[in-house]
C-alpha cells in the first residue's frame, strides 16, 4: 500500500507511537509505522544475547512502574509482568551504599546507627545549614534535602557525570525524581504497580504492533519518505521536535549515551541488576547486569553479561536520549512548540517530540490521552469539513 493511501502515519515504534499505533487500529483505521531504526521498541528494545543466551535492554536497564490503573490494565492485553522490584546500590570512595538514600545508606555513610528521627534530625541541621529561601537549580534543591555531605558523596559527582553540565546549571525537577528516605526501604520506585514484562519489552511491542491493519517499515527515516505523504494525513511524530522543523531556531540540548557491553566468565559480577559509581574520577556512570533482572528465569551458571553506561552531550547524530532542559532550552523548546501549533495534521510526542523526560507510563498515558482527545477530535474535524 502506498504510503499516502493510509489513513495515519506514525513515526517511531517507541511506546508512544505503538500505543497510537495501535488504538488507531483499533478503530478500524489503517496505519503505517516509519522507524529509522532496524527494529522495534524505540529505547526499549530487548533482545537476546547470542553469547550468553541472556536477554539485554540494548539502552539501558528498563524498569517498569506506574501509579496509573489505566496504564497497567492497558500493558496487561498484551503481557503479563513478573514480581521483580528494583534496587540500585552505589559505589562511593570503594565502599557500597543502598540508592537512593534510605536510613541504611546515612547510617552507614555517618558510621553509627542511627533511629529514623536522629538520622532526620542529623540531615536537617546539615540542610539547614545553607538553607535559601526557593531552591532553584538541582544543587540548592538536593542540599536543602539532604545537606552538603550527602550531596557532595552521592549526588554532585554522578549528576556531573550523567549530564555534563554543572548541577547550578540544571532544573530542580531532575533531582525530585530521587526519594530521601529515613527507613530501611531499599526499592527504587515506591509505585503501586511495578514488574517486567515476562518474555520481555520487544514482546510486548510485537503483540502491540501485531494487526492486519497496521504495517511497519524498519530502516525507514520519515524525512526521507514525507514526500510520499498526502498533505492533510494525520501524522504523529514521535522523533526529535528541532529536526521536525530543521533545526531552524536552533537546537535543543540532548544527553546521550554509550553502552559498553561486556560477557563476563563467572556466574555474578556484581550481585544486582544496577550499581551506580557516584565518584567523579570512575567514567562510567552505572553497571547493568541483566540475568538479575530476570531471577525466575534460568540462566548460565558460568557466564553473565554486563554493560557500562557513559554519558555524554549528544551532537546531531548521536542518539538523543535525555533533554537537557536548560533555561535556554526550555525557551526554545516552548518557540518549536509555537510552530507545531500550526501543523494542522501534525500530532507531536513521546519523549523526543515533547523534549520531555518522560518514564515509561508517562509516554503510554500521553499518548492514551491524545488518541482519545486530539485523534478522535482529528478525524471528527476531517469529516466536518468534508461534509461541509
Ligand atoms: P522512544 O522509545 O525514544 O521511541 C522513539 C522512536 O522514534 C525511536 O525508535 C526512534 O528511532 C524513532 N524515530 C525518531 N526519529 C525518527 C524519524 N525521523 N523517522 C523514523 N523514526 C524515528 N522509563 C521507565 O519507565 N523506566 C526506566 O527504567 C527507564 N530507563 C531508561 C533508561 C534509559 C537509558 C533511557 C534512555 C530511557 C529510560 N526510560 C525509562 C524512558 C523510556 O525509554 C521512555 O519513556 C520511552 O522510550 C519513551 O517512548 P517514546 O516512544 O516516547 O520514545
Ligand atoms: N542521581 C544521583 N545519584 C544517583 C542516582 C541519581 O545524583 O546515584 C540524580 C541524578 O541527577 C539523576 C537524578 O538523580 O539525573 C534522577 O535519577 P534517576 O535514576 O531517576 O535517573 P535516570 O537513570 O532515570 O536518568
């Protein structure tokens, strides 16, 4: 089928253009998915390990979690989850703290044990030391919750790392996304539902996709196929809102990163799915090891498989990955979003196109939500002014 003759065009099989993808199917509308990469999944993506037999996110450990009833219903048509809860531990100056900060990571930092109003109490007169009226960049916003010790060992060096830019110089917003705790709680993610997918996100993205009505197209770059298009054709456009428009008021800041994997001969290297290295001097900023993802499957008893992740500002053609989200950023990304406004055919997001940092859930919901506000409302307005 020709390009122009479907009834929608999605760019990117990530979880935004899926979820689009296929509640558009859903209503009997035909749609073609264009994805520049080989394969579907968008960030996602999982895939075997030929050497080792052990299942990879090729971009860095996923895990899923969600508040969102609507969200988790929706994932369960097409796969079911398994129990695991996510832990990360740290390495900080060759010794191991529990992440994020939780009463054992304090007690053990400060080297005594420590009740939950004494480590509170400890922390606040440390926070309360350099206390300003509305912290407004991510460091006044850590050391306000957790002082200057605890910030300087677990927090300064790593955000360094991770976004190359000087924490005064980042959102507040970055850092909120990391919970203080004075328990012992050692999950990652305090959500009401969490787990991965049993046979892995590539699954979930195949049964998604897996249609009559929706075709995809690997190895395609919609820059290269818009030409095909029919000029008043719903698009959804999950890619990078600055190359939409040609970068032509510039370009907004992205993070990328490199992943070093690594088959290692023994049977645990690390004892968890994700360690963190909070100390500037060690490049990388975490290790995955992804058999711990998955401890109810069996794997290889004298073989693991492990990555390293190193990050680093993106240039045009890296992958981008975070948005950067500077005050110049935020400014032109809020001038691109003007010009979007305009394309009446045009329905931009996902992580990419609303250069927002958006967790899993947050891409499905979004995009629940636009299908049911603004495509359904897309091809009520066709009809109008066919009619009319
Ligand atoms: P993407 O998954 O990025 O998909 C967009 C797709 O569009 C890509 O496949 C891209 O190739 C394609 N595309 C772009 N431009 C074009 C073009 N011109 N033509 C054709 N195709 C194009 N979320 C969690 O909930 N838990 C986690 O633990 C977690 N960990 C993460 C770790 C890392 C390292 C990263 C980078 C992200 C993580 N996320 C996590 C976030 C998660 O990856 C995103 O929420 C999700 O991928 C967003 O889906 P999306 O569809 O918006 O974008
Ligand atoms: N962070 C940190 N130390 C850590 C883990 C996280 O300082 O060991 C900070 C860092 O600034 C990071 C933010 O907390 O960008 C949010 O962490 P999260 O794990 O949510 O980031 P992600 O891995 O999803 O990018």
């Amino acid at each position: 089928m020709a390009l122009r003759d479907y009834d929608a065009i999605i760019v990117g099989a990530g979880f935004y253009g899926a979820t689009l993808a296929e509640r558009i199917a859903s209503t009997g509308r035909t749609v073609c998915v264009l994805e520049r990469r080989s394969h579907i999944g968008g960030n996602c993506y999982s895939e075997t390990d030929a050497g080792t037999g052990i299942e990879y996110h090729k971009y860095g450990s996923h895990l899923f979690h969600t508040n969102s009833e609507e969200v988790w219903r929706y994932l369960h048509r097409f796969t079911g989850f398994t129990q695991y809860r996510h832990r990360v531990l740290t390495v900080h100056k060759g010794q191991v703290y529990p992440m994020p900060i939780n009463l054992g990571t304090i007690c053990a930092f400060f080297g005594r044990y420590m009740t939950p109003t004494e480590a509170r109490e400890l922390v606040r007169r440390q926070a309360d030391a350099e206390a300003r009226s509305t912290p407004d960049n991510l460091e006044e916003k850590a050391v306000a919750s957790i002082g200057r010790p605890l910030y300087e060992a677990f927090v300064r060096g790593y955000t360094k790392k991770q976004w190359q830019t000087d924490p005064r110089q980042l959102p507040a917003s970055i850092i909120a996304r990391l919970p203080v705790r004075f328990t012992f709680d050692p999950y990652y993610f305090a959500d009401q539902y969490e787990g991965l997918p049993v046979d892995g996100y590539t699954a979930v993205f195949r049964r998604m996709l897996d249609s009559p009505r929706i075709d995809v197209r690997l190895g395609v770059d919609f820059f290269d196929a818009r030409d095909s298009l029919c000029p008043h054709q719903l698009v959804v456009y999950s890619g990078p809102i600055d190359r939409y428009f040609g970068y032509r008021l510039g370009e907004l800041s992205w993070r990328t990163l490199d992943f070093e994997r690594e088959a290692v001969g023994v049977d645990d290297y690390q004892g968890a799915a994700v360690v963190n290295y909070a100390d500037e001097e060690v490049p990388h900023t975490r290790i995955h090891e992804f058999k711990h993802l998955h401890p109810e499957r069996r794997h290889p008893p004298d073989r693991t498989l492990i990555c390293r992740e190193y990050s680093r500002r993106a240039r045009r053609d890296d992958e981008p990955y975070y948005p950067v989200n500077t005050a110049r950023d935020r400014q032109l990304f809020s001038a691109y979003r003007s010009l979007a406004g305009r394309e009446n055919n045009v329905l931009f997001g996902g992580r990419l196109g609303s250069y927002q940092y958006l967790d899993m859930h947050q891409a499905i919901a979004s995009a629940l939500s636009d299908f049911r506000k603004k495509v359904v409302s897309f091809w009520a307005r066709t009809l109008e002014s066919v009619a009319g």
